[in-house]
C-alpha cells in the first residue's frame, strides 16, 4: 500500500474565476490569481497567476493576458489547460512518470453538462488519471465544519469572483439552489463604471479590485469606515493621468444594485426551501463565504432583509478549497461527488 502511495498523487482544485487554490496532503500548495499570459506569435505560456497577473492590463501587442474561466466555468479551454498545468508545476516537487492523479475540482452549481465535460477534459490533460467534481455550495459547507449528511436543513451562501452561490443543504444533497452570475467580477465593473461616470476619470481591472479592497462596502453607514483611498487613472476630458479619493460611502452606492440583485436571489431559495428544513435555517442562521463574504457590512445588511442571523465563516476566501479537500479524503464515503459516468 504504500509502495503505491509513493506513485500516486491526489489534488484538490478550486477552479475559481478569480484564483484558483490547490490543497495536497491537507495543506494549500497553491493560491494564484486565475490568470494566464501567452506569447501572441509563438502561442507559448509565458507565465501563470501572480506573474501573469502583473502583466495583466500592461501588456504590448505580443503578448495577451487570458482570465481562462469566466462566470465560474471555463471559457477558454486551452489557456484553462495551460494555467492548470501551470499552477501544478509550481507546486515544487516535479510529477512522477508513473504517479497516479487523482483530483476533485470544485464547480458552480448552475453548470451545464457541456460544462462539465469541458472541466473533465481539462483533467484529463494533465493526467488526471481519477477525477470528481464536487458544487461550490456543498464543497463551502464541508470547508466550514458543517455535517451535511445530517437530516438538518444549512443554507451556505458562497460569494465567488463569478458566480453567487446560495443553496440549503440536508442529507448529503442540495435541496434547493441559486447560481447567479453576480459576484466580484460584476463588483469590480460597477466601481469602474462609477468612477467614469462620477468622477470622468478611467481605471482598471486591477485598480478597481484594490478599491474593493480598500474601500468597498455594502452599506453607507459602517460603524468604522476606513480611510478615503487615493485613485490614480486617466482623466477623461484631459487625457492626463490624475489622482482623486475614493470614499467607502461612494462604493456602497456604487455596489447596491448588484448587491440588491444577490439579496433577490437569497429571498427565491428561501421561498422554495421545504417548511421543516426552513424551521431549521431560522435556528440556525445563513453562512457566508467566499471572497464577497469580505465586504464591509454584507452580513449585516443580509441580515436586515431577512431578519435573520447571517455568520461569515473563518477565511472565508480558503472555506471552498478546504471542503474540496475533505471531499477528496472521502471520496468513498461521499454520494454527492460526481465522477464521469454521472456526466
């Protein structure tokens, strides 16, 4: 057995629009912007996450930067199969000839089946000799310490960079699920629209993220509001590069249609969930996670709409790829993990 063990290798991937993360023997290996940079001419991958991402919006014209998967799926298969490749060569120890691969990738809950092969595929390509796919939802809910073989309804709200996923949980399956493609991407566009509008000024995907980081908010009236954030971009009118300061009240404002539309999605699983297991969410309150989850008075303000107790789960950024990795310890034990023959 474990002459075996030496010649296998197993992975759990958190394919995510924004970083993919990859755990290996219960520890995070890899946490890389999802992101690629390719060589116009030759076709060639130049670098991957980090690096890639640093050349992301300054590039000159041999050379592209790709963000492979859009609204939690994959959109551009081959740069998908060149990052994977990638992220899984910068774990350090080099693959062996003769290893066996195994993987659980984490995928949207709203995925077509065209989808779901394209992410297969993708494992396929780098030798993914056993693969499952396990739902963000599912997977975010083991992550966070919760049984979810139990009779006991859990509503876990996953807020991604492309997808927002809402879904209550009970007996080892989802019994009724939101995905919208309304998340950090769509975040970081309306602050970029904001700014050209409020302010005539133009910015970027990276400058935008740090705004959202720095400053952004859900709600106008944050207890402690952090400091005004300096903005550099290219004034509209002038076309000379300026400087304005950005205010988390300003974000709140910029962000509440997005956030409102997340909100509407909560309220229609809420409605379809089943009497007994809603009784149980009311004792129990919502989780939240994902990158979202971060946003200054989210949980709050979810907590106000639905008059119920809204919990942000420790590190919310790493609770998907942690519950990936318990489902790749379990994969005998878990139904809910699909494999090939399921597609």
């Amino acid at each position: 057995m474990k002459l075996f063990n030496f010649f296998s290798e197993e992975l759990a991937i958190d394919l995510g629009t924004a970083n993919t993360l990859i755990i290996q023997d219960g520890s995070i290996v890899v946490d890389e912007p999802s992101i690629v940079a390719i060589n116009r001419q030759t076709g060639e991958t130049i670098a991957v996450g980090t690096r890639a991402m640093q050349m992301h919006e300054k590039t000159h014209s041999n050379i592209k930067t790709i963000r492979p998967l859009k609204d939690g799926v994959i959109a551009d298969f081959q740069a998908a199969e060149s990052m994977i490749k990638g992220m899984i060569d910068m774990m350090g120890t080099r693959r062996k000839f003769f290893s066996h691969l195994k993987t659980v990738i984490c995928i949207p809950s709203g995925i077509t089946e065209v989808e779901k092969r394209a992410v297969f595929d993708s494992a396929d390509h780098v030798d993914s000799k056993e693969t499952y796919l396990i739902y963000e939802p599912m997977a975010a809910a083991l992550g966070i310490g919760l049984d979810v073989q139990e009779p006991v309804g859990n509503m876990v709200i996953d807020i991604g960079g492309g997808t927002t996923e809402i879904a209550v949980i009970a007996l080892s399956g989802i019994v009724c699920d939101q995905s919208i493609r309304i998340a950090g991407d769509e975040f970081t566009s309306d602050i970029i629209q904001y700014i050209k509008r409020a302010h005539n000024i133009l910015i970027g995907e990276r400058t935008a993220e740090q705004i959202k980081i720095n400053v952004g908010a859900a709600i106008k009236d944050l207890e402690n509001p952090p400091e005004d954030y300096p903005v550099n971009g290219r004034d509209m009118m002038t076309g000379i590069p300026k400087q304005i300061y950005i205010s988390c009240y300003e974000i709140a404002g910029a962000l509440d249609k997005s956030i409102a539309k997340i909100e509407e999605a909560i309220h229609k699983t809420l409605e379809a969930t089943p009497p007994e297991l809603a009784a149980d969410i009311y004792r129990r309150g919502l989780y939240l996670t994902g990158g979202g989850a971060l946003l200054r008075g989210l949980a709050d303000r979810i907590s106000e709409k639905t008059s119920l107790h809204v919990q942000i789960a420790d590190d919310p950024l790493k609770a998907v790829v942690r519950g990936t990795g318990i489902a790749l310890k379990n994969t005998g034990r878990f139904s809910f993990l699909i494999d090939r023959s399921s597609v």
